[in-house]
C-alpha cells in the first residue's frame, strides 16, 4: 500500500521509497525505511499530514504515491 491511501489516525511503518531523489527528500523530513508514524490529518484533495513524535510533516498527495508503508496495530 502506498502512503496517498493511508486514512487518519492509522500508524505506519515506512517499508521503502524507491526513487533516489524522493528518498532524499523525504529523508530530510525524517521520513525514512523503518520510520513509524502517525497520520494525524489528511486533508481532501491535500496534503497528508504525519505526525513523529511532537513534530507534524505535509506531505503532497503526489509524493506520498511513491512512498510504500504497512499498517501497525
């Protein structure tokens, strides 16, 4: 499952970025492989908001169809 069909309030685990540059991004946004975390918000037509910890991070609709995740209990 990728990260756009995530739904609010789910945790995840991030399981891989495939594209190099993405990856580089998203790891500037301590979004990387193994990372869990919570949607806290995901706004129609939006951003998906994630939340690590005390820190919340917008991520585009766009970029987050590269990200593959899984869902935690």
């Amino acid at each position: 499952m990728t990260l756009d069909k995530v739904n609010r309030g789910d945790t995840i685990e991030i399981v891989s970025i495939e594209d190099k540059d993405i990856r580089t991004q998203a790891i500037r946004l301590c979004i990387y492989e193994g990372s869990k975390l919570k949607c806290s918000e995901k706004l129609p037509a939006g951003p998906i908001i994630l939340q690590n910890r005390l820190q919340e991070v917008a991520i585009s609709r766009k970029l987050a169809e590269h990200i593959v995740i899984e869902k935690v209990s």
